[in-house]
C-alpha cells in the first residue's frame, strides 16, 4: 500500500521548502563583509584625516619653538655703570685677539662685557686664545653657521639672548673676527652710550630681486628693507674700473629694548628662515639651466631682517640709519661672473696710518639708491661715522698695535709663544 498525504489527495501541491543554497549563502556573506569594510575604511579615512590636522598642528608649534630663542627674565634694575656687551660672531677663534685684548687693557672692565659664538664644542682658554678677557666668554647655546643663510641671523640672535641676562648691559655692539677698533675704549664707550638711539643701515629696497612675495602677508613689501650700500666722499674710480663702496649689513648697534625686539620675535624670522634663500652661484657646467637659476630671488637674511624686523614694528623713527663698522667692498667688471662682490682685506701695508685716518675721517655717508646724504650725528653733534673696520688681517692688526690706535701696549707682552 502506498501512503499519499492528504493534500495530494485534495489536488493540492504541497508547501514549496525556501532551502539558501551554499551560493546564495556566499554571496549574502559578500555583501555584509563588503558593507562592512566600507565602513571600516571610512573610519580610517576620518581618523587619519584627524591624525595628519593634529600632526600638522604639531609641526607647525615645533617649527615655531624651534626658530624661538628663549630668554630669562631678569631684572631691569643693576648696580654700577651701563655696559656695551661686544658681541663676536666668529667661525672659530678670535684671529685679532692680540689686538682685543690691548682695547680691552686699556678700558674699564665694569663697563663693557664679552659674549663669542663659535663652532659648537669650541672653547675660548688659555690653549686657544692670547687674551685672558676672552676665557670662557663662548655663549653655551650656539649652532652650526653658514655664510649667506638663516643661520646667520639666527646665531646673532643667540648672542643678544646671552647678552640680555645681564640687565647692566645696556648697548650691544655685533662684530665679525676681523674687525678692529678705530678708537680706544673710552672714545667709543662714550660715543655709543650717549646716544638714546641703535645704528642700523636700513632703507628701502626697491629692487624685485630679493623680496619674495611669498613672504606677504606676514613681511608686506612696504616693510622691505635692506642693509645700506652707500658711497663715501672719496669714491674712487679707477682705471681698472674698480669701484669702491661701503657696504654693511647686518653689523649694528642696538639698545636695550631693540635687542629684546630681536630676541623674542617668532614671527618674522620663521619667514625668513623659509622664504628668503641666497641663489646658487652661477654654473659653468650647467649651461642654459643658470637662466631659469639666476631668475630666482636671491635674498641674504642677514641683510634684511633686522632692519625689516626693526620696520614692522615702527622703530625706524628710533634708529640712526647707518652702521658704526666700517667695509670697503669693490667690484671688477672683468671678475664679475666669478667673483662678484667681495670685501677688500687690509693687509700690513695698505693699513697705514694715512689709510686710518682716511677711515675716522669720514663724517657723512651718501646713499646712492635714495639719492641721499647722511651726516653723521650723535645728538645734534657732528662726529666721525665709523668706530670699527674690517676685513683687517693680523699683519694690518699689528700696524694699529704699532700705531697705538687703540692705546698703549708694550711689545713684550706680546712676545709670549703663541696658542
């Protein structure tokens, strides 16, 4: 007997069973898995979109404490006189030490201190220096330093901050390691502290070669400006034609609260450090490609920031525009693709007493971009516009010795054997 159900037997079809095939099943499970890596990878998407905002927030305040130079509080009461704080930018040692050491000699150490960046790891001793008053003196806070780059600035900087912990130091006098003094102490003591005002070379740079517009508008090009090329009374032009002008940058002298200015800025000098870049020299082997090179804005920092930094914050109306060191920089037109400008260095023989005097002599400057002259001027007083000289070797060091320029000093002394 066969069993039928009682549906069949109705004449009615039975219940279709909706069994999920192992296909269907896979592509159900597909599905969930794809829907479920997109949101997956949303969500690592706006979790390394948070990441890379809060990275760059990070970055941007590291890049901002790292071009900070920090300072301590101190007291703006002292005891004693005022002081000049001499501060010596320098590759390593004090060439001129020899010569230092007799101004110093001849001065009031109550009134002048001593601050040095040099190399990093070197040490100003008796193994490394003649002079006792340079022992020591290297700020402990310094960087390694290149010509014609952020660097420059930026180790000054340091300098200033070193200098600024002693509240009795009330003018800040930058050197290189081949300036000389053209007086003795008391002469440019005197000079500098009577003044209520910093000298500092600035004008208005209208040239389109070293602003980059990039720098607005944090630097406006309004504010642009630019270390002072000028012309003394007695230019000479040449037969060579070879023309001689004084060009200073960045070798000023700043008072107190200008030297603060310097010191604290973060803002301008982050500017700089990124977009003020000194254009590769000219190369023979790169052919057609020095046009497109030579087209870029060839902008040296330490040329511009002080003055511009000074300028952004009104402080023009406070300076004496025109520098107390003196350079006599020429230009060869037949060594202009190689050479181009460069520093003349003094040696033995042309750093006569003849050729000193010349320097002292001089009591105006004429800017030849503004068309203008400037009369050097120490509260309404008619004085001599240098204090200090470079690029002087030793041979033309020891001249000045001889000369006594910079005060008496006996000859023995200087007979000792040589670090």
């Amino acid at each position: 007997m066969v069993a039928v159900s009682t549906a069949s037997a109705r004449g009615v079809p039975p219940k279709r069973r909706h069994v999920i095939t192992s296909t269907t099943g896979s592509r159900f499970f597909s599905w969930k898995l794809l829907i479920l890596l997109c949101v997956s990878l949303s969500c690592v998407l706006v979790l390394a979109s948070l990441f890379s905002l809060h990275s760059s927030y990070l970055s941007n305040a590291d890049s901002s404490n790292h071009f900070k130079v920090t300072r301590s509080t101190v007291s703006r009461t002292f005891h004693g006189p005022p002081k000049i704080a001499f501060l010596f930018l320098v590759r390593q040692n004090i060439p001129l030490d020899f010569l230092w050491h007799v101004f110093f000699k001849n001065g009031n150490v109550a009134k002048f201190s001593i601050y040095v960046h040099s190399a990093p790891g070197f040490v100003l001793d008796e193994s490394t220096t003649r002079s006792s008053f340079f022992y020591g003196t290297q700020i402990s806070n310094v960087i390694q330093v290149s010509w014609g780059e952020s660097s420059m600035i930026q180790a000054e900087r340091l300098l200033l901050a070193a200098a600024l912990d002693d509240p009795a130091n009330q003018r800040f006098v930058l050197l290189s390691d081949s300036c000389v003094p053209l007086y003795n102490f008391s002469y440019v003591y005197n000079y500098v502290m009577v003044s209520q005002r910093s000298f500092v070379d600035s004008f208005l740079d209208v040239k389109d070669g070293r602003y980059n517009p990039k720098m607005s508008p944090k630097i406006p090009r309004e504010k642009w400006r630019k270390g002072s090329q000028n012309l003394p009374p007695r230019c000479s032009y040449q037969l060579s034609l070879v023309v001689e002008f004084i060009l200073n940058f960045q070798w000023f002298t700043v008072v107190r609260s200008h030297a603060e200015v310097i010191v604290d800025d973060d803002v301008i000098f982050p500017v700089f450090n990124k977009h003020c870049k000194r254009r590769p020299p000219v190369d023979n082997r790169k052919g057609k490609l020095n046009l497109k090179i030579q087209k870029q804005h060839n902008c040296i920092p330490d040329e511009h920031y002080v003055q511009t930094l000074l300028a952004m914050h009104g402080l023009e109306g406070q300076l004496e525009r025109r520098t107390l060191t003196y350079t006599l920089w020429n230009q060869s037109t037949t060594k202009m693709e190689n050479k181009g400008w460069h520093p003349i260095t003094y040696s033995y023989a042309n750093a006569s007493p003849q050729r000193i005097k010349e320097m002292k002599g001089i009591n105006h400057v004429y800017y030849e971009t503004e068309f203008r002259t400037e009369w050097c001027r120490v509260n309404s007083t008619s004085v001599p516009c240098f204090l200090f000289a470079r690029k002087f070797s030793k041979g033309a060091a020891m001249r000045l010795l001889s000369d006594e320029v910079v005060g008496h000093f006996q000859v023995s002394a200087m007979l000792d054997t040589p670090p």
